[in-house]
C-alpha cells in the first residue's frame, strides 16, 4: 500500500471517528426523560436547545449539532460549569 493510499485511509477514519463522536453528542442532547425541554430564540439569534434534567442540572445545546454550550452545576441552575 502507498503512503499516499494509507494517509487517504487514516483521514477517513479520522473523519468518521468524528461523525461518529458529533452523533453520540446529538443523541445525549436529545435523549432520555428531562424534567423540561425546550427549543428558544432570543431576539435577533439563533435557536438553543434548553434542557432541565435530574438532579437540577440545567444544559443548553445547539440543536442542529447537539453541541453543549453551557451546564449548571448540579441543583444549582443559576451557576456554570467552568469549560476548559
């Protein structure tokens, strides 16, 4: 197999190890019983998935991509997660 054979294969498998991450990341934002869940806009931007689930944690998500934007602390819906 030539170099350029195998990096052409290793770019695909990275490609669909990253399919395969952005799926797993939708299916959690969209999954399982929550206490509540909405879809919201604020004026003039784009939609957030808004989800409260148990034990108290407040999550938002992009919904087109299930990307998680911000998460309260457990019970303590008022105060963020710090994001490294």
């Amino acid at each position: 197999m030539s170099a350029a054979t195998q990096h052409v294969k290793a770019l695909a498998s990275a490609a669909a190890a990253r399919t395969l991450q952005q799926a797993a990341t939708f299916a959690a934002a969209h999954s399982g019983p929550a206490l509540f869940s909405r879809t919201f806009r604020q004026p003039g931007g784009k939609k957030v998935l808004v989800r409260f689930d148990w034990p108290g944690v407040l999550r938002v998500f992009d919904p087109a991509s299930g990307e998680l934007l911000a998460q309260s602390l457990p019970g303590q819906p008022f105060e963020l997660v710090e994001r490294s």
